[in-house]
C-alpha cells in the first residue's frame, strides 16, 4: 500500500512487540475447555476472542468516556496488535 518495505530492525520490533501482547487471560483457556468436545473450531475462535473483550482499551475507554471519535482509532489500534499477537497461540 505505502510502497514501503519494512527493514530488519522493524520486523523485529514489531515481532517483539507482538510476542509482549501474547498472553490469553487463564479465564479464556478455561472457557475453551469447558466447551462441548464436539463444538466446531470457528465456534471456540469466536468464543474465545468475544472473551478477551474485558481487556478491551477501547472498550475501557469508550465506557470511561475518555476517547472523543476523532481518536476512536488509537485504541482500535491497539486491540487490533494485541489480537494479532494473542491469535497464533
């Protein structure tokens, strides 16, 4: 999109980054494993990132009433690294 190709030292950056925002809170785990043996895997997927939802920023802030629309993406962002970097596991 931008033409640009990220250099070693991004990737890297971005890797590490990504592997800091890893952790699934022990209750999502809990979840999955209760679920029927027989549940299909888009199912679980579903109910496992609809879980994560208390950890939110922009959940957080949007029922604080501290983010105005404008910067509705800043937080947006963030959720959206950190499910990038709590979905591989």
């Amino acid at each position: 999109l931008t033409n640009e190709i990220p250099t070693e030292a991004e990737v890297k950056a971005l890797n590490e980054e990504l592997h800091k925002r890893s952790t699934i809170p022990e209750h999502v785990y809990k979840l999955i494993d209760g679920l029927p043996k027989d549940t299909h895997p888009m199912t679980q997927l579903s109910i496992g990132l609809l879980a994560l939802q208390p950890g939110s920023e922009f959940g957080q802030a949007y029922r604080a009433g501290t983010v105005n629309k404008a910067d509705y993406w800043k937080p947006t962002l963030e959720d959206s690294l950190t499910l990038l970097g709590q979905i591989p596991l």
